[in-house]
C-alpha cells in the first residue's frame, strides 16, 4: 500500500524520557513535515525538509529534534519529555512545497 | 479500516462562481468531521460537526453533515482568488482515539 505510515501509534511514557516517533512514506515525495495536533483540533506546523534539509522550523522547544535520514523518512526525537507534550503528532509528505499534503496515521503520546 | 474520499480531487472555477466540495467517509462510530484549508503552510481550521443536518457557517463558507449517508458538503459562494487553496476533511474516530483520518484533499483554483 502506498501511504504515510507512522510508528508507534500510541505512546505512553513517564516525564522526563526520551521517546522518538518515525515516519515513513513510499509516495515518493520529497517534502516530509510534522505537526502537533493540539485540544482544540488545530494543527500546529512544528517542522518540514525538503530533500532531507530543514526548510521549516518553528517555534518549538530544542527538546524536538527531526531527522531525515533519506527523503522517505523523517523521524522525530524528543528529550526530556514534560506534560505539555502530551498530543496527537501527524506526520505528513507532499510533491514539492504547496501541493497537496498527505497525512499519516497520528501518533497519540501520552506523558505521565 | 477507516477511509475518507473527498471528490473532486481538483476544481478550476472563475471568481464568483459557487463551489460544493464532497467529503465521503467510512469510519465506525464517528465522532465529527472537520474541515481544513490548506494554503502555503499548515492546514487552518474551518469547521467541526458533529450533528446531522446542522449547517455551520463563516462568511461565504458554509458546511452541512449527513450522518445518515456519510458525508458532509463544503460549500463557497461568491468565490474570491484568495479562496485557492486546498480544502481537507478529516474525521474523528471513538473516543479515547482522539486522532484524525484525513482525506486526500480537493485543490481549488479560483481565476480571475
């Protein structure tokens, strides 16, 4: 199946570990994103790469970290996890920038 | 498995014309529906619904569901150029799965 897969699909973790999220897409896209889904259904843009390099980066904690290690895969590290990251965090790939985005599965992680 | 089909995949129209876009959906125990526009970044909320045959509105934009059949219709009157973008639907699972399932998207072109 062509898709944007993502794992795990859930993840529950204590505060303070360090949990890493990946994803995958054999689309044969070249631009791969992640965004934090908050409570009240908005997607936040947290990073994209566009042939493996950083072309977006938003505000967010140096505690994130993406990697791309081939434009298939993007993963997302995250240190010292807190609460507040508790969400729901899709990954997403396009055909260049501006075209249509498709996304994964989610990943719900819970911080306890 | 949960799927969501939006038609039609990509839409030309002249400014002022009126647009319906579709959104079908297969997803047991459906929770709502929502609607995104997706310009340049990451997709901006529009809508939720939860209950059938209540049409929400903002501005030109106007979206009705049908739980009954499954679908729900976004609606753009009097459109304007800056209405080109691409339109997302997504669905919510039960709850407790608190992600979405999006669809592949319709691309709008509004020209002058």
């Amino acid at each position: 199946d062509t898709a944007v897969s993502q794992t795990p699909k859930y993840l529950v973790t204590q505060m303070g570990n360090d949990k890493s999220i990946k994803c995958e897409q054999n689309l044969g896209h070249d631009t791969m994103y992640w965004y934090k889904q908050d409570s009240k259904k908005f997607l936040k843009i947290m990073f994209s790469y566009n042939n493996k390099e950083l072309i977006i980066n938003e505000t967010v904690p140096n505690r994130f970290s993406p990697k791309s290690p081939d434009k298939a895969h993007l993963n997302l590290h995250i240190n010292s996890l807190e609460l507040g990251d508790s969400a729901v965090y899709f990954c997403a790939s396009s055909h260049g920038t501006g075209n249509t985005q498709y996304f994964g599965p989610g990943t719900r992680l819970l911080v306890l | 498995e949960d799927k969501v089909v939006q038609s039609p995949l990509s839409l030309v129209v002249h400014e002022g014309d009126t647009v319906t876009l579709n959104c079908s959906y297969e997803v047991t125990n459906f929770r709502s529906l929502l609607w995104y526009k997706q310009e340049k970044k990451a997709p901006t909320f529009l809508f939720m619904l939860t209950s059938s045959g209540i049409e929400k509105k903002s501005g030109r934009l106007s979206s009705i569901l049908d739980k009954k059949e499954l679908f729900s219709i976004l609606n753009i009157t009097a459109t304007q150029t800056g209405d080109s973008a691409i339109y997302l639907c997504a669905v919510e699972p039960p709850r407790g799965a608190q992600k979405l399932v999006f669809g592949q998207g319709t691309r709008l072109t509004i020209n002058p």
